[in-house]
C-alpha cells in the first residue's frame, strides 16, 4: 500500500464546518493501492498552507491538496504549493484560452486570469463545473495533487484525468474495490458476522463504516487472481437480507429498485422524523413512478384530521405506540391509494421522553396487502441521528417486504 495524505485548506474548517471528505478520497483511493495515513485541515494562511504540504511530502508518496484554488485573496494553494516545491508561478496560455471559450470571454477579468496560474512544470486538469484548475505536480517518486474544494468540482477530475495518471506514475498493479452496503446491523455486529471472511483473506484490506443504523463494508486489494471477489461473496451470503446494495445505493434507492421492478407503490406517514423518510426518497430522480407521497403529521389533530387515527386510539395508547403506527400506516395507504405505506411515531428527544417512553423510543408501521405489521426500536444518540436511524430503518424494512 502506498501512502497518502490530505490537506484540506480553508478557515472554516477550523471554525466549525464539519470535514467529510476524507472517506470520499478513501474510496477513490483505496482501489488505487494507496491507504490515507494522515489528513490535516489549515486555515487560509500561505505559511500554514506551505508547512502542511512540505510536510505531508516528506512522509507520504501521495499528497492531495483540496481546497484554496480560487479567484479571492484567501485562496492561496497555488503559491503555498509553489514555496513548498521551490518553484515558480507561471501564467498558461492554454488554460486562459479554456476559460475563454467556456464563458465566451473575449477578455478575462483579473479574478479569471488569476485561475491561470500555475506552478511550474504542474500537468493541469480541466474542471467542468468552475473555473479552478486542478494540477498535478511529480518530483522524485512523489505526486502532489491540487484540487478545488467544491466536490462536485473535484469529484469529475478522478475518472476523466487523475486515477490514469495516478496509475501511470506509480506503476501500480490491477486493484479493486467492493463496496458492500447493510441496514439493521450496527458497526459491531457486522464485524463480528464478517470476522471469518477477514481471517480468511489476510491479503485483502476490510474498512467498516458505520452509519445512522447502516453499515458499509469495503473490501479492496489485488484482484489479479479474484481473491476481492471471493471475500464480496462470502460477506454477501453472510449479510443475507441485511445487503440492500453495492456502491452507492441507498436504502431509498433499494427501495425503489425494488417498487419499480414490481409495479408497486408506496406511501408515508412520518411524526418524529419530520418527512426525512420522504425527503431521502424523493432525492432519487425519477421517485415519482414509485412514491406517491407522505403525510408529516406531527401533532395528534393532524394525526387524527390527516389520516384518520382515532381519538381513542391517542387517549389510550398516545402517539407513541403500537397502536398508533399501525392506524398511520393504514391511513397512509388509504389517503394516497398506495400499494403499500409506512409510518414512523417516536420520541426523538432530546427531551420529552419518560420512564415508560425513553428518548429515542420509535414505532413503525407497514402497511400492505396482508395487513400491518409493527416494529417497536430504541436508538440511541441525539435527536438528529435518532432521526436518521429511524428514517434508515423503516425504508429498509419496506424494501424487504415488496414482492
């Protein structure tokens, strides 16, 4: 395994914009041969800047730089990258000439002419959503790579320029990666299910990542004899039903895989999660085939007034409870006339909970053909990843019941 290293530049990093790149670059990575061993994240300052790509060079065969490549005065990779390498910044005609004919300038303003530097000797890789290049630089045995910080800037440039050239360089061997992606196991769980899979495979690198009640498991390594996809093979058997995809499926895209390959449809009913169900739903194009809606009643008279749940049903039982769930869901499918329909009722917290009704208590229910059927969870966490779990949980849970 060669070793990487990321520098993430820009001061909200250091004031409290969370950081989630580093698995994004682990999984672009990995299949490439390389192993993250350090990612540091620097303020818009040119000597912090500078410090942490000399030192990230001197320990790592690979160094990415992402971020700091802009038009403002606070961007400034370029130059930090340019005094770590002791070299220049020159101007590039040909990237001026790019940016010319992508925004039909005859003339660049002074900020675009500014996104023409490069440093010496840098490779460039085009950037089809900005105007900042990204560069690659080699000395000796070592790659410096400078990206955007925007993803949906920097995430093109891997299968359109840098994993060849990355590959090139290092003269690296066939690698390959599989992305395995689990509900209704939690991080523990899961290693313990797959541990004999791992003793098995020594050769093979194994990276468990845990979600909100989700579990990736990513299995990378030389594949030239098929050893990667044995090991995804046994772990598949191993998850059973609690597989709901590869890659970058998630459980609302296993769910709508599963409606449109049936020519059913489904429905919601969401108190606690506040329409989160839906949301992740309808984030997927196309979800209109399959989804025809959901009713976010968060108080008991929309509970009632929406979907028809009975007074007496919320004197008795309250909102948080068997009954309750099962009466959503039914409503659910009887208001928008949906082969199927689930429903979330439940305590997310932080406060609001009680001996008998803990925070982060949550009821389920499914609604199809042959009646409902009710889940009863406690999550733990606060009021955001109780959220997440619960929205997870009954998208996969719906998922396994389409036939």
């Amino acid at each position: 395994m060669g070793k990487a290293e990321i520098v993430c530049t820009g001061s909200e990093l250091l004031a409290g914009k969370l950081n989630l790149y580093v698995p994004l670059f682990h999984e672009r990575l990995a299949p490439l041969g390389f192993a993250i061993t350090r990612e540091q994240s620097s303020g818009d300052s040119l000597e912090a800047v500078r410090d942490c790509l000399a030192g990230a060079l001197r320990r790592a065969d690979l160094v990415l730089a992402c971020g700091g490549l802009g038009p403002t005065f606070d961007d400034v990779t370029r130059q930090a990258a340019a005094a770590a390498l002791g070299l220049r910044l020159v101007h590039s005609k040909a990237c001026e000439r790019i940016l010319s004919y992508n925004y039909g300038l005859k003339r660049l303003p002074p900020n675009f002419k500014d996104q023409c530097l490069i440093v010496e000797g840098a490779k460039t890789l085009e950037n089809t959503n900005g105007t900042a290049f990204g560069q690659v630089l080699t000395r000796g045995r070592k790659m410096l790579v400078l990206l955007p910080g925007p993803r949906r800037e920097w995430e093109p440039m891997f299968p359109n320029f840098l994993e060849e050239e990355i590959r090139s360089f290092f003269r690296l061997p066939g690698q390959r990666q599989v992305k395995l992606r689990a509900a209704g196991l939690w991080e523990t769980q899961a290693e313990r299910l797959l541990r004999p899979v791992m003793r098995r495979h020594k050769d093979l690198r194994f990276t468990i990542l845990a979600g909100p009640g989700t579990v990736d498991f990513i299995i990378g390594g030389d594949d030239a004899r098929g050893a990667v996809e044995r090991a995804a093979a046994a772990c598949r058997r191993l998850l059973g039903e609690n597989l709901y995809g590869e890659g970058e499926a998630t459980p609302a895209s296993a769910l709508g895989a599963r409606l449109k390959a049936a020519g059913r449809t489904a429905a919601g009913a969401e108190s606690c999660t506040g329409g989160l169900a839906a949301s992740l739903i309808t984030d997927i194009p196309g979800s209109s085939a399959w989804f025809n809606g959901a009713a976010v009643v968060y108080s008991n008279g929309a509970k009632s007034g929406l979907l028809g749940v009975r007074s007496a049903t919320l004197k008795k039982h309250g909102a948080v409870s068997a009954q309750c769930a099962r009466e959503l869901a039914e409503g659910a499918r009887r208001v928008f006339g949906s082969d199927y329909a689930y429903s979330v009722t439940g305590i997310a917290g932080p406060d609001g909970g009680s001996a008998d009704k803990p925070v982060g208590l949550v009821y389920f229910g499914l609604a199809g053909g042959r009646g409902v059927r009710v889940f009863r969870r406690k999550f733990p966490g606060g009021r955001q990843f109780v959220r997440a779990c619960a929205a997870n949980f009954i998208l996969d849970e719906l998922r396994k019941i389409i036939k």
